[in-house]
C-alpha cells in the first residue's frame, strides 16, 4: 500500500494487531489512526505521537479549568 493510498484510519483485530505490530506501529508513525477491534468492536487505537501529545495537553488543560471553575464544590467534596 502505497502512502497516497493509505487511508487516514484502519480498523484491525487486535488478534491480527499482534502479529502485524511493526505494521501497526509504521502506519501511526506515518499519521494514520489504528483502530483495535475486538468481536467488531473498537477498543483501543494506536494513534501519532502528536496525536497523543495534543490529546495529553488539551486534556490537562480542561482539568485545570475544571478544578479552578468548581474548585469550592471540590473543596466541599473532599470534606
């Protein structure tokens, strides 16, 4: 498969991810997504590291602005 024709995700069982990890692992390095299915089902994915990082940040930042919105109903909580 060439990279022009390499889709901007794939879906693969995880059964068949094991034996195709350095697949797997070129595909994310090369910006596709990697869905893992299990029965058909998606449970996981492999994703770029920018991906990932992007996701990370953006993450931390909506649980500072979380914790700084609601930071007296936090502080009740843990009472």
């Amino acid at each position: 498969m060439t990279a022009a024709s390499r889709p901007e995700y794939w879906e693969v069982p995880v059964s068949e991810a094991r034996e195709r990890l350095a697949e797997v692992i070129a595909a994310a390095e090369a910006g596709t997504i990697v869905h893992l299915t299990r029965h058909g089902r998606r449970v996981a994915a492999v994703v770029p590291e920018e991906m990932a990082e992007t996701a990370d940040s953006e993450v931390r930042a909506l649980s500072k602005r979380f914790s700084e919105r609601h930071r007296s109903l936090l502080d009740r909580l843990a009472e």
